[in-house]
C-alpha cells in the first residue's frame, strides 16, 4: 500500500478483520502504523526489525538515546522478552492488559533491535486492553515497537486527527479506534528486584501499585536519566502554559477545571479520570486556538491527579 496517507478511518469497520489485516500486512513488511490503545495512539513498527524500528525514530525526530516501549498481547510473550521475577508478574496479573508498562531485564536471546532499547540492558513491555491493539498483536504475530505518535517533544494524540496534524506527511496508516480510553501514557514501573520504581505516573496510580504489591515505591535516584522521555520538557504545546490559573487574562485560551469554567473544561463535576481522558485534546485545541497564550485551572494531584499535573508540569517547562 503506498502512499503515506491511505489512513483506515471509516467507523464502521474499525474493528473489522479486513482493517487490521491491511495493518499487520504492512507491519510484517516494515512498514508503521498508528494504533490506538487506552492511553494514547502508539507509532508501532516489529521490535524486531531494525530498519522499522530506525523509520520510528526519524517520523518522530526521537533522539536515539529515548527507548521505545514493546507491546505484546499477554504475559507470555512478555517472558520471550524480559525476565519477569514475582514481583513483576504479580503486577502483571492485577493491571495486564492495561495502561501499565513494566521495565524488567532482557531475555539473553531477547529478538527485539538493539535500537528498540537504546542500548539499555533492560526493556520496557506493555499489554495494552485496547481490543483493536489487541486483535492486531494477535493477528500479526508481531512484538510491537510503539511510542506515541506525535512529534518528539509535542503534544500526545489521544485521537486520529492528532496523529495526522502532529506528524503531517510522515503519518503512516492510522488505525481508528475513536478516542482513547485513559488518555494519559501508561504508568511506567522499573522492576528492581523485589522492589519497584515508578518512572512515570500514569494510570495505574501510586495507590493501586502499593495496593497490589503490599509495599511503597523506591525513589531510587540514579546517576543518570532512566526514562530519557522523562526531560522536563515534554508534551509541549508551541505556546507558553501558565498552571494554577484561577482566572483567564485577555491573551489566554482558558482551560478550565469542576466550577472554574474555562474556555473548555476537562471535567465539569471534577472527575479525575475524565480530566485525564480529555488532558491532551484540550491542549491540541488551545495550541490551535486565536489566543496567543495558554492558562489551566488548578487540578488536584490525588490518584491520576498526580499523572495530569506531571503532563503539565512538562508541558509548561521551556524547551
Ligand atoms: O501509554 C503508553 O505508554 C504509550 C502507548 C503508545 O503505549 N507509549 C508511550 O511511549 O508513551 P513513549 O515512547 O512516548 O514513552 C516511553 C517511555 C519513555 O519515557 C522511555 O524513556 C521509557 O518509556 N522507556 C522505554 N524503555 C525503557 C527502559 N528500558 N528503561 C527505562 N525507561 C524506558
Ligand atoms: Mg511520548
């Protein structure tokens, strides 16, 4: 299928077999797709091709130090990956499929290109519930490579069209699966022995890890930046982004949170969950507004709270 803008976004057959064999035919031959999961639409290509996994990193313009996660459709692929201990398959147990990624050591025969890792002795896997991702790792056989599909640095697309304005030309076949679920990236875990390190809050929040492994999380400060994607500047829209606004100024595009309105609001009754789902939407519809500058109303960091105020946090640091 050539062409880079043959996208499958006809409703009606999303799920059907006809879409995604299209996509796992384009993947088996090195090809990227653009598939939606819970969390956000991934830039997935086989982990195990190394010429793919090199197209992923020029359509987003990644800095090649910056692993990508691997998904895979149950925990038994995972182990054909990575070494997972009690630890990591308890986790696996109570949040797979799901919006939780687990960093383990690689398998010694572990398949997956040397770049898909950066070099790291460790691999970051994931199974993601999303039905379409799940169908086409059935279907395709495939270990898929995916980060988010958007340009290095910008806003995550949580539906198709923010793929296509996010990587313009170079979006590949995007797979509609309408809106995604959580909208926030997945919880990221390091598994360190039989304790644990959140990397990036997520989904699955602090609560819910604590809760499934009876233990708290390590902070473990490591020498260097484990999670690359983790640079404080990130998720971040092309205008500048004021926190904690209460109250829009004249140039803001407000967005607002519970009873501070806002020009758009992530959760009217101050739903955490709905926040997150609606986070990065508002953003890409506040960058394209005719206001030059953006402001948010303060949202609380419990539960996935501590997730939206990460996103934020980021996507207000200057690059
Ligand atoms: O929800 C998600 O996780 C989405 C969907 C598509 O699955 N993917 C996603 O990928 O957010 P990406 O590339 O935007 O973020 C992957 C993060 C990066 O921060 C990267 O540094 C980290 O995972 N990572 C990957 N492999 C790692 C490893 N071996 N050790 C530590 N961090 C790793
Ligand atoms: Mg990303």
């Amino acid at each position: 299928m050539p062409g880079s803008n043959d996208h499958i976004d006809d409703n009606a057959r999303r799920y059907g077999t006809q879409a995604i064999s299209a996509a796992a035919e384009r993947l088996r031959s090195g090809g990227l797709v653009a598939v939606p999961t819970e969390t956000v639409y991934g830039l997935a290509a086989d982990s195990t091709n190394a010429s793919a996994i090199a197209d992923i990193y020029r359509t987003k313009g990644r800095p090649d130090f910056n692993p990508l996660i691997v998904h895979v459709p149950s925990t038994e692929a995972a182990g054909e990956l990575g070494l997972l201990n009690g630890l990591a398959n308890k986790l696996a147990k109570d949040f797979w499929p799901g919006p939780l990624t687990l960093v383990v050591p690689k398998t010694p025969d572990c398949p997956v290109a040397p770049a898909v890792t950066a070099g790291l002795d460790t691999i970051a896997l994931r199974c993601p519930a999303h039905p379409l991702m799940q169908k086409l790792l059935n279907i395709s056989g495939l270990f898929l490579a995916a980060p988010s599909a958007n340009k290095s640095g910008g806003i995550s697309p949580t539906k198709p069209q923010h793929v296509e304005h996010s990587l313009g030309k170079a979006a590949p076949m995007i797979l509609n699966g309408g809106p995604c679920e959580s909208g926030i990236e997945s919880t990221i875990v390091a598994i360190r022995g039989d304790d644990y390190q959140i990397l990036r809050p997520g989904p699955v929040t602090s609560d819910q890890l604590q809760a499934s492994t009876g233990k708290t999380a390590v902070n473990h400060q490591g020498e260097k930046i484990e999670a690359p994607g983790q640079l404080a500047s990130h998720y971040a829209p092309n205008k500048s982004v004021r926190l904690d606004a209460t109250q829009a100024g004249p140039d803001d595009y407000h967005i607002g949170f519970g009873d501070i309105a806002g020009d758009t609001n992530l959760s009217v009754n101050g739903d955490l969950a709905e926040a997150a789902a609606n986070l990065f939407a508002a953003l890409h519809v506040a960058d394209a507004s005719d206001r030059p500058l953006i402001a948010v109303a303060p949202v609380p960091s419990t539960g996935i709270g501590a997730a939206i105020n990460d996103r934020l946090n980021r996507a207000a640091q200057k690059g």
